[in-house]
C-alpha cells in the first residue's frame, strides 16, 4: 500500500477512491475503438491522487481475455477487470450490461471498500448511482460528454441515455465540470445547482508535452520539410475531421499537409472511413493527407512539435485535451468554438476558434497562421505559458478537497 496513517489524516481520512471507467480502459491504447482522452485522464488523476497517499482502484469491464483480474499500473493505482458480457460489445451494446457490471463492482467493493465512487461517462455513472446508496458512499461523476449538447450540436443521442444522466446528476453529490462553459451547459441543460458543480480542470504532464525542434522531431517520425496540419483523435463523426480534410482543399497553402493519428471509431467507424476516402479522392488530396496509427501517449509530443498547427474540429467538446497538449507543446490550435474549447483555447492568444462549421473559415484560420510564422511563435508561447496553469496534481488536489468535503456532510438524496 502507498498510503500511510499521516496521509489518511491529511487527506481527510480518505484511504481509497473508486474510479469507474465501464467503456474504456486506462490499459487500452487511447485513439483505437472507444478508446481517447478519458482514459488519458482517469490515469493520470488516479496517479496524482496516488501520489498523494490515497489508493486508486480502477474498475472497468474486462474486454481481454488474457488481463490479470487487476493490474498495477502505478504504485497505489490497480485495474480491476470486470466480466459483464461477451468481449466484443458496441459502446452502444453497454447499457444492456451495466447492472451485471454493477453487480461485479459491488462484489469487488464488498471486499476491498472505498470512501467514495468518481463515476466516468454516463454508464459508469448510472453504476456508481446503484453503488452509492448500496454502500452509503459519496457519489461524484465527470460525464465527459453529455446527451442533451450532442443532440444540440447535430449529433443525436438516445432518449435511455438522456433519462439515465437526469437521474444520476439528480442524485450525484458532486458533477465535475472541465471549467466554466461546461459548467454553463450542466445548469443550462440539465438544471444542475450550483452548489453541486465542481471545476476539476485536466491537466497535462510538462515532463512529457514541452517544446522542442520541429526538425528533430520530423526526423524522428519521417516526415518532410512542408507546412503541416496535425489532427490527433479517434477518427469518428463527432471529431470532424471531414471538416479538416476540406479545410485543407479549401486552403490557399497548396504545399500544405495533413497529418491525422488515431483510428476508427464507433459503430459507425467503417462508414466514416468511407464517406473520408471518398472525400479525399473528390478532393484530389491523397498525396496530401499522412495516416498514421493511434500512439501510446508518451510519443504524441514528437507529432506535436513536428507540427505548425494543431487542428481541434469537434463538433463538441467537454474540454479537448488534445487542445491543451498541442499548446504544451508550443503550436497554435486552430479549434471549432463549441464547449470546454472556448475555455481551452484563449481566441487570438494561443490559437483561433472558428465559430461556424464551415470549411472556408477554418482554411482561412489556417492560412493565417501559416502566412505569419510570428504570430505562430508568439501564439506557441503563450501557449505553453498558460497550459503550465494546468497540472494533474491541481486537479488530484481539487477532487480530494470535493471528496473530504462530501465525507463530512449528508448526502445527496435522489430526486
């Protein structure tokens, strides 16, 4: 154990958390399936918080054969797998199955108890609402996503999902927001109090994502020596990368490059890729676009800092970590203006937010930058500047201090 009785005190009594990640696995490659930026954070706050002196155990549906029932993937940090249907299901198959992984969960806890439940998307949180009142334990949830603003931004979410996170935020005694629009959205939306929002910004490692040469690291991945666009995400409708494929056909940079790491997605994945290569020959822009397989987090920098502009196209966005990296690392983002983007990208200090879905005006965005190497430099900077305001360790505090205060107090009842 990592924990020692002067942590437990300082840390408010608290000895371990549960984490519930039921879709997706920190141990799974982010950028492949269901696989992206919520399983970058859940493993490094679990980590931060380990750090800190408080277990972190980890419970997700177990999709591999060959995993050990937990896996240790940092001092104080397990993996707990849990079977809950065939290993091959759809995200959209998951609901089907979330009580057999409740149930899993809760015999797990019957052994090795927590302190209180951090839920992660709305499956692990319509869980975590059973575990709370099971156990008497707190409940907090980041949802990541949420029904209601898809739908609001085109993308159309089953009314189960929608009714499910009206009852788990009814009923949680903390919702994590990534800053203040999410923050927005959750009273907007769904009527969330105040008193029940928490800010947990994420946070990115600097020890990892940092400047460094462009040409060392082009080398170093086998790219040229020409202007280069870098989408890094799951390739899936709601990223947009139709969007930046045309913004690349409409721009007046015809050197232009553009480099997209991740892998398909969803169960729509083979649809997308379609509808994308069909685009891209309309486009006549097969020399022009670089696919490259998902890669483990560690080497995302050197795609980064080989790039002049990091491209964020969402269609939504809690937060868009993948923003914040690039910033790290010194590259200007050009990003749609929706969700936690606005909060993450400062508008015409570390990047452009583009307010429309329209092609013309992210190539305009992106031939602005591309024309004034300056402005790219000086937007780098501040870039880097302000991503070094975010830290896993500030946001691992930030959820101890919710924590301890949601041990102290009675819980929230359903409503």
């Amino acid at each position: 154990m990592t924990s020692t009785d002067d942590t437990h005190l300082t840390n408010g009594g608290i000895r371990r958390i549960g984490l519930l990640s039921m879709h997706t696995s920190p141990l799974d490659q982010a950028g492949v399936g269901d696989s992206g930026g919520l399983n970058v954070y859940v493993r490094e706050l679990a980590t931060a918080m380990a750090n800190r002196g408080i277990d972190c155990d980890v419970y997700v549906r177990r999709t591999n054969p060959d995993h050990p029932d937990i896996v240790q993937i940092e001092p104080g940090v397990n993996v707990i797998q849990i079977e809950a249907g065939p290993f091959g299901l759809l995200k959209a198959d998951l609901p089907a199955v979330v009580h057999l992984w409740t149930q899993g969960v809760a015999n797990c806890l019957e052994r090795r108890p927590v302190d209180a439940i951090h839920a992660h998307y709305w499956l692990s949180g319509v869980a975590g609402h059973h575990l709370k009142h099971r156990f008497d334990i707190p409940l907090a949830v980041t949802f990541h996503t949420l029904g209601r603003i898809k739908s609001f931004n085109g993308d159309a979410e089953p009314e189960d999902r929608i009714r499910a996170e009206d009852a788990v935020i009814g009923c949680a005694d903390a919702v994590f927001a990534s800053g203040k629009v999410e923050a927005d959205q959750l009273d907007f939306f769904y009527g969330v109090s105040r008193d029940r929002i928490e800010i947990l910004t994420p946070g990115v490692d600097r020890s990892v994502f940092s400047p460094g040469s462009s040409r060392s690291a082009r080398k170093a991945i086998g790219l040229g020596d020409y202007p280069i666009l870098l989408f890094v995400g799951r390739i899936q409708a709601l990223k947009g990368l139709d969007l930046a494929i045309d913004a690349l056909a409409a721009s007046r940079n015809t050197a232009a490059r553009l480099v997209v790491v991740g892998g398909l997605s969803g169960h729509q994945g083979l649809e997308t890729h379609q509808d994308l290569m069909a685009r891209i020959k309309r486009h006549n822009l097969t020399q022009r676009i670089i696919f490259i397989d998902p890669q483990p987090h560690h080497l995302l920098p050197s795609y980064y800092r080989a790039a002049d502009v990091c491209l964020v196209p969402s269609r939504s966005e809690s937060f868009g970590l993948v923003a914040l990296e690039a910033a790290a690392c010194g590259i200007p983002v050009v990003a749609s203006d929706v969700g936690g983007l606005r909060d993450n990208v400062v508008d015409g200090v570390t990047g452009l937010l583009v307010n429309e879905r329209d092609h013309r005006l992210f190539a305009d965005a992106v031939d602005k930058l591309l024309n004034d190497p300056e402005m790219r430099s000086e937007m780098g900077s501040r870039g880097v500047q302000r991503a070094s305001l975010h830290s896993w360790d500030t946001g691992a505090s930030k959820a101890v201090e919710v924590f301890i205060r949601l041990m102290s107090r009675e819980l929230v009842s359903c409503v």
